[in-house]
C-alpha cells in the first residue's frame, strides 16, 4: 500500500486519495491513529481507514511491527454476525494501514446520550456482545479496546462490535486527554496494570458496559487518570440497584460478579454471564429489606388510627406479651394466692368473654377467636401479679360500678385505653383515682402497667409513620429539593424521617431541564423515584495544545484549554489562540445533550520580524541581502491585486510576491475588497520552496 498523496486540481479541489482509496471525511480520532471515512472507487466499497506511525527509534520497532501485523491477521479471519469485519493490513516504512468494514450506526455511548435502554433491550444488547467476544476468544483474539465508543447499534437492532484486531501499545496510543479520559473507565485491573490481554479482562469490559446500560453511570468515572485507575484497581462500585432503583438486585448481582477485582471470580465465557443473566431476569422482584416497611414489634400508626387489619385482638396479644413472659410460679406462701387466683378466673372471666362475643358479633374467623383467648390470658395474668404484690390482702369481690370515661391520649386508639382500663378493673382495682390504693417501693400498679403498655404501643407507631424517599437522578450529582423541607443533596441520595404524605420533589443540574415529581412517603417503607433529566445544552470539551485562550462565536469566553464550555443547541464556531502559535479553528453543530471534543495541536507560529520580499520567482536567485537555510514562498492569486497577510502581519506588496521566512509554520490570509478572503496553511523547513495560488470568489 503506498502512502496518501494529495492532489490539487486547476479546477475544483478533490479528495485525498491512495492508489485504491479517496478519503470522504476524517472520523472522530481513536485511541490509535487517525481514522478516515474512506471509498474504493474500484470496489464501490466504504470503508475505514486507520493510519498510524510506529516511531523508528524503537529498539524492538521491528518487533512491534509483527506483533501489529499478527495482531491484525488473526483479527481478519472472524467472520461473525456481531463482529465489524477487518478487512486488510499493510505498512510502508514505519507507517501502518488498516481497513475494516464501515458501519453506520449510532455508537452505544451515542445512545445512552438520548435515551434509556429498558432491562429486556440492554439483555438482548448483552447477548450480542457476549457472542461475538466469545466467538473471537475461540479463535484466539481478545478485545483491546472493548467500550460503548466502538459497538455500533445499526438501526435493525444488530450489534456490531469493532476494532477487533487493533494492538494495544503505549509507543502507538495517540489519544488526545480528553479521549484518555473516555476510554479510560472501562479498562480492567489487568489492564490499567499493564498485563497482558485474555479472556478473563473482556468479561471485566463487559460487566462495566452493563453497568452503564442497566444504570447509565459510569462505575469508575473520576476527573483525571489517575483517579479513574485507582477507583478500578482499588474501589468497589455502589451496586447496581444501589445506583438505579429500576435494577432487580438478582441482575446486580450478576453484574458484581463479572466485574471482581480477582479475574478467578469472574465468569469464564460470556455465554456463562448471559446464562447468569437470564435467570436473574426470570427471578421474580424482591423487595430488599432496605425497601421493606419498618414493622417492629406493632402495626404502623398515622394519626392514632392502625394502619391495616390491625384490632383489639392484636393489641391486646402484644400488651399480654410482656405479662406473661414474666410470670412465674412462687414458692408457698403464695400457693393460697394462686389458688384465690384459679378461683376468681372464671368469675372473672365469664363477663370479659361476653363482652368480647358482644363487641366481635356474629365473627367466627380464627383471628377473633385467638384474640378472645389472649385476652382471658392476659386478664389471669394481671390477677395473679395482682395477687402477688399484695400476699396480705385477701380477695375481695368484684366492683360491678360504671367505670368512668377517660380522655383518649393523641396517638393511642380509643380501644386501645379501653382494653387498659379493663384490664385494670379485672384485676379488682376502681377507675377513679381517689380509689386508687398506693403501690409499695418497687411495685407498679395495674393502671400504671396499663399506662406503660400504651406507650410501648404508641413509640414503635410514630417511628413507623416516618418514611424515605430514594432518589436516583441521571445525571450523577443532579440537585435534590423537597418542598417544605430544608437542605439540598445530591443523586444518588435517600431522605429519611419524613412524616408520612406527599412531597413535591424538584431535581435540577446545569445544562438540563428541571424535573418536578410528586412522591407518596408511606410511613415505615421506603419510596424509590428514578429521574432521567431531559439535557437543554451541550458540551464542547476543548483540549489540544494547553493553555490556548477559547474564543466561542467570536467571544472571548475567558477559558484556556483545557476545558468544557456548555452552549445552547445550535451551530457554532470555536478558536483557539495562543502566542507564539497559529490559530485553530473549526464550525460544530451540537444537539442538545451531546459532548463534542475539540483537541487541536497548535503549530508553532514562524516568525514575521524578519520576512523578506525578494523577486525572480522560485526559478530565480535570491535577492541581495537573502540568508541560506530560509525557506522562500511565492504567493499567486486570481485576480491579481490581493492583500497578503502572513501570520497576521501584514506585507507591503500585494499578489503576486514572494517572501523569504524562517523554517516554521505559517497562516496566509489574501484579501481583496469585492472577494472573500481565502486562507491557506504553510510548513516550511529550510532551503524549502512553496508556491501558493488561490481563486478569489465574490
């Protein structure tokens, strides 16, 4: 394969060419060379282009060069359905070629940008990966590049991964820093350290992938190399339903598996993890006791009213607990006391049965029937501690008066202080206070007991009636706001200790639309909400040469590379300026929601104190004066006439001239009024010769 050469017809300028390829449009730069859109006129084929250059001063660049053409010869036998295919491999001195089949489609990271993938599209997205990575293992070929970027979503629904083939190499990355930053979250520990590739470190690709689908967030994303490589080699990720609510927690677990630190405790194959996955899909949903509804030892209250099948059987079963877990049999003298006590329990609980029948009706179902026994359980109880706090006494006959009506206390259930207040005239104590005989140090009385069990009921209840509200907003770090409640937090977050209601909950984050959501807080449970903010803006990220001041639409932004400028959907021009170098510039039209990158190499600037204008044109001898080792550039145009401005500064003599300058690089600019100026780019080492012509148009 012969290099690129570029041609300059009289006529309308034509695409770079090969002997067999013409270039259509450069691609968005990979972490190997560059890459070029590219047509075989002969062939009627579209391809892809990749150029790269192995540096001659390696001691092993021979080396280099096979284990790059082995690399890509294996790569070109796999012929799979998921597999973008590679097509050849050639080189001429150190500067490597390679094709690969084109495929129009949008990138998985393309999608995620304007969309949500659901849990039944991300596992069909995870068994086409699966299938063509382990179709390349079975032919001895590992993925060094597997991420979102390069697996393309054609517009059937097939998936094609790419860039099988293309060797991982510290002497031919040519990334620029802000795609280091890209790709690198989705390296494994093995390869973040350098080991060499296998099949255990794609299955780790893999799982960060999934990640991402099922949650979309990155789970090692940081702000520099150097965290995202600690954060993979060191730091375990939230799990999945941990980060996204909508994720079931038996598909977290499968995803944790396939991304562990050890490789040993990874699946071995990817149809191992799809298996995992399809049975994780068919587990039914389960909610996890993080979600569950705090329960304890009672119902949750709201408003002093039980929430659910919640009655009087059942308090009094959990009042009686207590009681009867403590009681115990005493050695004589109390036998007579206890002997009172199994005579005074039928009198006694004959009218509480009917009491019971009275309040149940005609209710025959078993939860009545229990509670009319605890009840008679509970009535004998308090009889015999009666009994025993006061062994002197002896029984007396059961007040048959009224008992009078006590105010119900906020929170506690009306039947509840009933049931209190029986319990207390069961034990043969009067309702009114003045009757009420003083209890011994140490002694509580029956009516203080009943009291005590009130407000056991009443605590757990409160605490059951607070609930939380789980937000997990994408953007990570969206602004969480809850009406009627002070402070702010950020996604991923869970609010605790709201009462029980509804709650207007705000998300907000620069360069997207808020989103408003009403959310009911039940107390004692747990209330998920997952928002996906709508993007109103877009992101430039502006790298290349650091420190070039940014200039937006003919605006100083005040920014230096690098940096990352939000803008309003739209078409728009950015410039880069930085003395001593030559301005970059380029046109983008950004969507709303989409990160462009923007990473020039400024060239530096050749000097203009000294530029000479000398005649006889390039065929000539240098004027008087004229230093050896300069290069000299004669500049034409049509019509003739046109000012000349070199890197800015402007000469004395209009087209046509020529000048004598310093080996460097140099802006040309030919203006005149009437026409549009033109402008044209110039590197030139010593002793060079470079003739420019352009065509004005009006």
């Amino acid at each position: 394969m012969q290099e690129i050469t570029e041609t300059t017809p009289a006529s309308t300028p034509a695409a770079p060419r090969t002997d067999r390829l013409e270039l259509v449009k450069e691609l968005p730069r990979g972490s190997v060379g560059v890459v070029h859109k590219a047509r075989n006129p002969q062939l009627e084929r579209v391809s892809v282009l990749r150029q790269f250059q192995v540096p001659e001063w390696l001691d092993d660049a021979t080396e280099l060069m096979k284990k790059i053409l082995s690399e890509a010869r294996a790569a070109s036998g796999l012929e799979h359905a998921n597999i973008g295919r590679l097509l050849t491999c050639g080189y001429k001195d150190f500067n490597v070629f390679i094709t690969a089949e084109f495929v129009d489609g949008q990138s998985l990271k393309e999608m995620l940008a304007v969309r949500t993938p659901d849990l039944n599209e991300v596992l069909r997205i995870a068994k086409q990966i699966c299938a063509a990575v382990d179709y390349a293992h079975s032919k001895g070929v590992f993925h060094h590049f597997l991420n979102p970027y390069n697996i393309k979503l054609q517009a059937d629904g097939t998936l094609k991964v790419l860039d099988f083939g293309v060797l991982r190499d510290k002497n031919i990355l040519t990334p620029t820093p802000a795609k280091k930053l890209e790709d690198a979250p989705y390296s494994s520990p093995e390869q973040v350290k350098n080991r060499p590739m296998d099949a255990a470190a794609n299955i780790f690709n893999i799982g960060v992938i999934l990640y991402e689908l099922y949650t979309t967030r990155s789970p090692f994303a940081g702000k520099h190399l150097g965290e995202v490589d600690r954060s993979i080699t060191d730091s375990n990720p939230h799990p999945l339903n941990v980060a996204n609510s909508r994720v079931p927690e038996a598909i977290s677990r499968v995803v944790m598996k396939a991304i562990s630190k050890n490789p040993a405790e990874r699946y071995l194959n990817g149809d191992q993890l799809m298996a995992a996955l399809e049975s994780a899909m068919r587990e039914p949903a389960v909610i996890s006791a993080a979600a569950k509804p705090a329960t304890g030892k009672f119902p949750a209250m709201r408003d002093g009213n039980a929430t659910g099948s919640f009655n009087r059987s059942q308090f009094n079963a959990a009042v009686n607990g207590p009681v009867t877990t403590s009681f115990r049999t005493t050695p004589s003298p109390a036998t007579t006391q206890r002997q009172t006590a199994q005579t005074l329990a039928p009198q006694t609980l004959a009218p509480q049965t009917t009491a019971r029948k009275a309040s149940v009706g005609n209710s025959k179902t078993n939860w009545a029937l229990a509670g009319i026994v605890v009840a008679g359980l509970f009535m004998l109880g308090a009889l015999a501690m009666m009994f025993q706090r006061k062994p002197a006494e002896a029984p007396q006959e059961v007040s048959q008066a009224v008992p009078v009506k006590k105010a119900v206390k906020p929170g506690v259930p009306e039947a509840a202080e009933q049931d209190a207040a029986a319990a207390a005239a069961t034990a043969g104590e009067d309702q009114q206070p003045a009757a009420e005989p003083r209890a011994s140090r140490g002694q509580v009385s029956s009516r203080q007991k009943a009291h005590q069990f009130a407000q056991q009921f009443t605590q757990p209840a409160a605490a059951a009636s607070m609930g939380e509200i789980a937000v997990g907003a994408a953007p990570i770090g969206a602004v969480i706001e809850i009406e009627g409640q002070q402070g702010q937090w950020k996604s991923p977050a869970t609010i605790g200790s709201l009462p029980a209601g509804n709650y207007k909950v705000t998300v907000t984050h620069i360069g997207y639309a808020p989103e408003t959501r009403v959310v009911q807080v039940v107390g004692g449970s747990r209330s998920p909400l997952d928002v996906r903010l709508t993007p109103n803006k877009g992101f430039v990220n502006v790298a290349g040469t650091s420190g070039a001041a940014i200039i937006i639409d003919g605006k100083e932004t005040g920014k230096n590379t690098p940096s990352e400028i939000m803008l309003d959907p739209g078409q728009h021009s950015v410039v880069l300026r930085k003395n001593g170098y030559l301005e970059a510039s380029t046109d983008i039209k950004l969507a709303a929601g989409q990160a462009v990158s923007y990473s020039p190499s400024l060239m530096v600037a050749g000097r203009t104190d000294n530029i000479r204008i000398v005649g006889g044109g390039l065929s000539g001898k240098l004027s008087s004066g004229a230093t050896k080792g300069m290069a000299r550039i004669e500049i034409k145009s049509e019509p003739k006439g046109a000012q000349v401005i070199v890197n800015g500064t402007p000469l004395q003599k209009t087209t046509p001239v020529e000048i004598q300058v310093d080996a460097g690089s140099y802006d040309i600019t030919l203006q005149k009024d009437g026409y549009k100026p033109v402008h044209e780019s110039a590197i030139v080492g010593m002793d060079d010769r470079v003739k420019v012509e352009k065509q004005l148009s009006r």
